[in-house]
C-alpha cells in the first residue's frame, strides 16, 4: 500500500515534533555546547534545539545564538 504524500503543513509538523521530541529527551542536564555539538556554521540541513535554560528554540549553524545561550549571564526568561 503506497502511503499518502504529506503536505508541507503536515511535515513541518514532523519536523516540530522531532525537535520536541530530542529537547525532551536531552533532558535540561545538556549544555547548549554538547547539544550543538558537531554541527558546522556552513551545514545545508537545520538542526533545531531547544535551551535548556530559557527554551528558545534556534539553529545550531547560529554562531551568534550558541555563543549568547552557552554564556553563564544567559538566564531564564521571566514574563510579567
């Protein structure tokens, strides 16, 4: 049985949920450093985290973004 194609809406979907899904399992022990870990500044394909300490979620080819989230003046967001 040939399975359906999914519309783009339906695989972004995926993509979310398999981010979620590696944030949850990664658990808040990991650094920013050890989940970006690998992954070049020049890489073709996404790769997706989530901050342990504030939860934003960025792109690990983000220089800018792994430096400020692996600084240890980075600090949960508080909302009023």
């Amino acid at each position: 049985m040939e399975r359906e194609r999914s519309s783009p809406r339906q695989e972004r979907l995926r993509q979310i949920a398999a981010i979620l899904s590696r944030a949850y399992d990664a658990g808040s022990e990991d650094s920013v450093e050890s989940l970006c870990q690998g992954i070049h500044p020049d890489s073709a394909e996404e790769h997706i985290v989530i901050c342990p300490v504030c939860g934003q979620m960025f792109d690990c080819r983000d220089q800018l973004q792994v430096a400020h989230h692996s600084t240890a003046e980075h600090a949960p967001k508080l909302f009023s």
